[in-house]
C-alpha cells in the first residue's frame, strides 16, 4: 500500500493548524535555501498564505524567486508530512487587517491571539499568497494498510 496521500488527505492536512517551514532559493547560489517557521493559512482547493516583513531578506527572495516551498508536518506517530510548491500569486502591501486577525486567532486562539493583535501593529508586512502547484505527502500510519 502507498503512503502517499489521496487529494483530499494532502488538502485537510495542510488546512489543519501546524507550523510550516518555508523554503526559498537564494539568488545567487552561493548559501543553501533559505528556511524558516512560518504561521500560514490554507483552505482546500484555494491558495496559501503567509505575511512576514516587507523587508526582510525572506520577502526579498521571495519577490526574486517569484516561488517558494511549504513543508507541514507532525511531530507525533504515525508521522505525516505535505510538501506544496508554487508561484506567489500576489503580495499585499499594506497587510489587511482581516488577515493578519484570522492567523493570530489561528495559531493562538482568540483571547491570546486579541492579545498578540493589540501589541503588534500590521505595519512593515507584506503578506504573500502561492498557488500550490506540486505537492509531496506521505502518511507513515498506511504502512500496515
């Protein structure tokens, strides 16, 4: 039996409420891939999201690379993993205030996440959305199946 997963599998999965870790090429080849957390949201059959600094080296390479890479995993057996690579579609700047409310309320719940948007401000972020175009996945709890 594969331990790849179906469609719907790889999408309910990357929907859930997981870290990713974001992967994008330096430009000039001389450094490995830039790799970091990231809070993200993504709804089956749409595209995903992030927001991080407008200036940041991650937002520079980003807006050079013109794609990137989103890994999700968890850190409890049976392990399971998806991988999505795709192009950012499109950069927000300023960062919309809806969005940045649905990741805070996403990653630290409502009261906490009220908390985060009152001490933070959006400002200084660019959120960016990629369509995810090829996708990796593998559900080691279907080893037995």
């Amino acid at each position: 039996m594969t331990q790849v997963m179906s469609v719907g599998e790889r999408e309910a999965f990357l929907a859930g409420v997981r870290l990713g870790v974001l992967s994008v090429s330096e430009s000039d080849g001389d450094r490995a891939p830039v790799a970091v957390p990231m809070w993200y949201s993504y709804e089956p059959g749409g595209e995903l999201y992030f927001i991080t600094g407008a200036k940041s080296r991650k937002a520079e390479l980003i807006r050079e690379a013109g794609r990137v890479t989103l890994c999700v995993h968890n850190d409890d057996p049976p392990y399971r993993y998806v991988s999505v690579e795709g192009p950012v579609t499109a950069v927000d700047e300023p960062v919309g205030e809806t969005e940045r409310a649905d990741l805070a309320h996403r990653y630290l719940g409502p009261d906490l996440g009220d908390r985060y948007l009152g001490s933070t401000t959006g400002e200084g972020l660019a959120l960016f959305r990629v369509r995810p175009e090829h996708w990796s996945s593998a559900d080691f709890g279907k080893r037995g199946e």
